[in-house]
C-alpha cells in the first residue's frame, strides 16, 4: 500500500502498531492529539489533529489506502466528554475515509459494546448490542456506523472487540487477554486480507478460558498464539475466592459493567503503570 493513517498513535496500543503498520506501507501518517511522538521510522510522518475535526480528518486521509482507527478516551466518562472523540470523532473518521476513496476502515472496537452479556454465554460475534457504560455505547455507534457505510456505500469496515490489552493482574485478564504480539497479528490481518467487508471479531488471545467465540471471523485469518492460562493459578491465589453476584465478575464487561455511568473502568482494574492509558 501506498499509505496508511493509524490514529492514535502516541497510546499505548497505537505504539505497539506503529513500526508493523510502517513496514506494510510506502508512507504510515500517526496522528494524535500530542505535540509529537519519538522515534520516528524512516516512512513515518506526525500530524498532530483532533478527531473531532472534520477537515484536518479529510486532510489526514487524502491519498490514503485505509485507516487504523485507535484514536478515542479509552476508559468511561461523562459522555459529554466522550462525544467529541468517541462519537463525533468516529463519524470524521468514516466520513472522511469515504470522501478520500478508501479501501477499508480498522477500528478498535471494544468488548464494553456487549459488556452486560453473563461471560457464562460464549457469545459470538453476531451478538446483539448490549454496553455497558458511554465508553460501549460509543463502540456501538461506530460498529453500526461501520456497517451502514458498508451496505450505503461499499467502504469496507474490520471492527476488533478488544478484550483486554494488558499484563495479566486479574482473574478476568485470564480469560481476556490480548497480547501485544496477537494484536499485531489481529490488526495486520485486518490490513492485509484481501476482502474483509464489514466484519467484527473479538481481539483475544488463545486463551483457554476465552469467554468469546470467534468462529464466524476466520475468514481473517487471525490465528492466536499465547494463553493467559501459563498466569492462572498465581493470579487465581493471589485474588482468593470471587463473589459470583458482583457484576464486574461474571458480566464480560467487568469493572466497566459495575460502575456508575460516567465513572472509570480502568481504576478498577489492578493495571500496571505501564499498562495504564
């Protein structure tokens, strides 16, 4: 390809993506809201632009083949907060990428967007809506945005139900995990199969306890190799015996299906400083 845009850029996720993302391309463009990222690769540029700006979205995108869209706040807030980035910032981003002629739109959906789901039932991926906090219903809004700009207007679209992207500090993460070496797969799959049309599938690793069922996007040909199951019996100690009516234990949204809308996810979840956002 000729060109790539990866939003978010200067994340924690959106630094793991950036030097596979730069070697599948001519040109990667990383955009963010900070003043600047570091070490940049020989094909990389830096746009700093707000994803609730429609023209420096237009902009960004000029010439572009497709856009990995990991741009948004990535915890629950006030959805005021969360409209500009999070809604308006998503609609830029489809909008924008169908005005510029793109191919295809990778988004890093979330699985907040089916959060209240009991992780008894291994839900697929034709799962019905169902969030959990502003933060889940802004990953549907852009699923469904997703979808109907592939059905209106034939641009395609891979929505990723990430699960959770960090080190492994909590009895959910055993079931949860994504690795960083499985995102990369989950997202370079996502670039480079060759049709995709609107399709979802949940960014999980080989878990042994995965909650999620990821038959019906094997058409991508993501195949995960790590196991959160080697941290199990540590993690399962360290946490003692787990109370099987609170929310955040047995909803797949966890802490985010436990918190008052508009209060944070992420401070419940035991993270470490470097997996925090």
């Amino acid at each position: 390809m000729k060109k790539l845009v990866l939003t978010g850029a200067a994340g924690r996720l959106g630094s793991h993506l950036r030097a596979p993302l730069s070697q599948m391309c001519d040109t990667l463009v990383s955009t963010d809201i900070a003043d600047s990222i570091s070490d940049l690769h020989a094909n990389e540029t830096y746009v700093k632009a707000d994803l609730a700006d429609f023209d420096a979205m237009v902009s960004l995108l000029e010439g572009a083949d497709m856009v990995v869209h990991f741009g948004a706040i990535v915890d629950e807030a006030p959805f005021e907060e969360l409209l500009g980035p999070n809604f308006i910032g998503a609609y830029n981003i489809w909008e924008a990428a169908h005005r510029n002629g793109l191919r295809r739109v990778v988004y890093a959906s979330s699985i907040h967007a089916v959060g209240m789901y009991p992780k008894n039932e291994c839900i697929g991926i034709d799962a019905a809506h169902r969030p959990d906090t502003f933060y889940g219903l802004a990953k549907c809004f852009a699923e469904d945005l997703a979808s109907m700009y592939w059905d209106k207007r034939g641009l395609e679209a891979v929505c990723l139900r990430i699960l959770s992207c960090a080190q492994v500090t909590n009895p959910r993460a055993v079931g949860s995990w994504l690795s960083y070496d499985d995102l990369i797969q989950l997202v370079t799959r996502s670039v480079d199969t060759p049709i995709t049309g609107f399709s979802i599938i949940y960014g999980v690793s080989n878990n042994d306890r995965a909650p999620v069922d990821n038959s019906g996007a094997a058409h991508l040909g993501y195949r995960p190799k790590d196991n959160a199951e080697q941290f199990a019996k540590e993690i399962y100690a360290e946490a003692g015996p787990l109370d099987p009516q609170d929310p955040a234990n047995f909803l797949h949204g966890g802490p985010f299906a436990a918190v008052d809308l508009g209060n944070s996810g992420m401070a419940l979840l035991n993270l470490k400083e470097e997996d925090r956002p």
